[in-house]
C-alpha cells in the first residue's frame, strides 16, 4: 500500500526572505541551511545578473562568467550542448534576433530554491521577455501572424542548478504556451 506524503513547503513560490524559513522542520536527507550552495540573496543577485546579461544584445562575456565551461544547456526540443561554448556557437544568432529584448521577473513573482547535490540548488526563475519581432523570427517561426518590428512578450521559466561556485552547471529555459 502506498502512504500518502504531504506536499513539502519548497514545491511552491516562497515569498521574499523565507527560504530558509521553509527548510526549518523539512526532513531533506542529508541537508541543512549551513550547506546550501548559495544564500538566497546570492541567487537573486546572480539571476538579475543573468536576465540582464540575455537582454538583447546578448552580452556573451557575461553569461560565460555565470555559467560553468561544462553547463549542459537543453533547450525545448533540441539537443544538449554539452558546454557553455557550443551553446554560444549555437544559439548566438537565434537569440539576436530578439531585437531590443528586455527580460525582468514579472511583478509579484518568487524565484523558487530547493537544495540539490550538497553543493547545488534547482532554480526556477519565471522571465518575462518583451521584444521587438524580427523578419527572422517570423521565418523560424511561421505559425505566428506577426509583422517585423511589432512588439511581442513570452514568458519563459529558466530552470538551473547553481553551484557553491555562483555558476550554472546545468540550464533549460522552458516557454510557456
């Protein structure tokens, strides 16, 4: 038989300042507070730093000091770039094409923190991205009735594993539709 198992307090946005109120009582094996990889203010500043880096232009010299040389980085349907650098070579122009993009976390939203390894931590960081379409975006994408220069948003969910060394070991942003 199987015996039902509560909800844990991290499944859920955490408002400001309570992360480490939410792990006190938690029966994580092997974690406590003093080997967290990173304080919460630490992962809010490393992700404004992120977002600000992937407004456009993308700024590339950034992100590689955020990101660990070995990130794995697995974007919707298509495959792994098992480096920073074969990330870049990707996925350089793609992301210029956002013309004038600006990525912030939508008002009144939580950047969720659960630990992981005992030097990581799993991050979900909700990303609002407003921009300007392209010629190049419409052709990427035909499905979507826009004219080039007509202003767009998505929202993405960047999902990490953050290191005790302030980097990204693993990354996948996720749109939602």
């Amino acid at each position: 038989a199987f015996k039902s198992v509560p909800s844990a307090p991290l499944c859920h946005p955490l408002p400001p300042g309570t992360a480490s109120r939410a792990l006190e009582g938690t029966s994580l094996p092997n974690t406590t507070l003093s080997i967290m990889a990173m304080s919460e203010s630490d992962v809010k500043a490393w992700t404004e730093e992120f977002l600000d880096a992937m407004s456009a232009p993308v700024d590339w010299g950034r992100l590689k000091n955020l990101m660990s040389k070995r990130c794995t980085v697995e974007m919707p349907n298509e495959p792994k770039c098992k480096k920073f650098e074969d990330y870049e070579k990707k996925y350089a122009e793609f992301l210029g094409w956002f013309k004038g993009a600006k990525r912030s976390m939508p008002k009144g939203s939580n950047i969720m923190i659960v630990p992981a390894k005992k030097d990581e931590l799993d991050v979900i960081v909700p990303e609002l991205c407003k921009f300007n379409w392209t010629k190049e975006l419409g052709e990427q994408y035909p499905n979507v009735n826009m004219a080039s220069g007509e202003k767009a948003k998505i929202m993405i969910y960047n999902r990490f594993k953050l290191n005790g060394k302030k980097e990204a070991t693993w990354y996948s942003p996720w749109k939602n539709n």
